[in-house]
C-alpha cells in the first residue's frame, strides 16, 4: 500500500470538517492526488447509516450504535479507502476507529478495548498513518456547534458536557498511548493558525515516508 491515510479526530465543533478541506486544498497543491471523505458517511450505504444512527427518533441502544459505526466504518473502508491507498491517493479522512473509541467507548461508556477490537476487525486491521487530534475544550465546541446549529447539534443537545468531556479525555488518553500515530493540534485558534500547525505535522508524516 503506497498511498497515505491521514484522519482528523475530535470533539464536536473542533473544526475537523473546516481543517479536512483546507488541509485536502494543500495537498493537492502539492501535486498529491487526494481522496475527502468521511464517517460515517463516506459511501452511499454509509449515508444510509448515517441517517439512520444520528436521525433515528428515540433511543438507540449504545452497542447497537457501536455496530452501526462499524458496519459503515467496513463497508467503506473496504470499497473507498483501501482502493485510494492502494492506487497511491492520500485519503483525508474526517473522524475513523478513535471517534469510535471515544465516543461509544468513553461517551456510552462502553469497554473502549472491545469497541477497538470491533472496528479494527471491520476494517480489516486498517490504521490511519496520521491522525491529528483537534483538541478543544467541549465548552468551547459546544458554542461553535451552536453557532452552525445544524441537525448534529439536535442530537448533541442529548448529551451532556460531561459526556464531551468523558469524549475529550478519552481521546488525549488514546494519543498518549501511540504517540507515533497521533499529533495533538491546538485546535482554539484561527482556522488559519490551526491549518499551520496541521500542515507542519502533515510535511513531517511525508517526509519521513
Ligand atoms: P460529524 O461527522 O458531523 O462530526 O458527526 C458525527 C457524529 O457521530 C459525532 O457526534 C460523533 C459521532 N460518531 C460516533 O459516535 N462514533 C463514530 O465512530 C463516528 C465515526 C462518529
């Protein structure tokens, strides 16, 4: 596999989806060929399941989101990722496996090691060469996330700061344990301050190819 697969991972209202794009706009000027994707929601049965986990009326079961992320996570992984890889394109991917460890993990308070061991069986073993951390205080990405109020924040508001607290820690813990995939981006600043920081730890993962 010659490609390279970088994911952005962080709490809501970090500003992965602004960085995902700036960061896939640099690259390409670069002359990379680069595949912008996402989960879930990456394919067109990924959007399938993204409606059906963040719109469902009521109460999902948290092992049967577990699932749902999951199954997205291999259909994709399996039809659009591993193909970009391995054709060569750099995949810049907003949120992979940690939102999942994170979030069903530490948020639903699920055993965070059985829902690690469940993606990567979904993904065939697949993990990102880089995955930038955007880090944010959950205050502060709540106040962003409500400034776009969108359909995402509706199901935000079911949650409480805590559990985007629980979501942070669990992530910050996750870096620490594999410093050589992880770089922690201050993610406070301009999106013009963040890029930077992303582009330098991007430049680094190439060159080091
Ligand atoms: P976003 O794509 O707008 O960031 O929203 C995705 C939401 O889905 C976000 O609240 C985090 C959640 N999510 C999980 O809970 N587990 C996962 O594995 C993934 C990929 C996302």
């Amino acid at each position: 596999m010659t490609g390279a697969f970088i994911t952005l991972e962080g709490g809501d209202g970090s500003g992965k989806s602004t960085q995902a794009a700036l960061l896939g706009d640099w690259l390409e000027a670069q002359g990379r060929t680069v595949v912008r994707t996402r989960e879930p929601g990456g394919t067109a049965l990924g959007v399938e399941i993204r409606r059906l986990v963040q719109h469902t009326e009521g109460h999902v079961a948290p092992r049967a989101e577990a699932l749902l992320y999951a199954a997205d996570r291999a259909h994709h992984v399996a039809t659009l990722v591993r193909p970009a890889l391995e054709r060569g394109e750099v995949v810049v991917q907003d949120r992979y496996l940690d939102s999942s460890v994170a979030y069903q993990g530490a948020g639903r308070e699920l055993d965070g090691q059985q829902i690690r061991d469940l993606s990567l069986w979904a993904a065939d073993g697949l993990l990102p060469h880089l995955t930038l951390l955007l880090d944010i205080e959950p205050a502060a990405g709540r106040a962003r996330m409500a400034a776009r109020a969108d359909a995402v924040y509706d199901r935000l508001e079911e949650t409480g700061l805590d559990f985007a607290e629980r979501v942070r820690a669990a992530y910050l813990g996750l870096a620490q344990a594999e410093p050589e995939r992880f770089a922690v981006v201050d993610a406070s600043g301009t999106p013009d301050e963040v890029h930077a920081s992303v582009v330098s730890h991007v430049r680094a993962m190439l060159e080091a190819r």
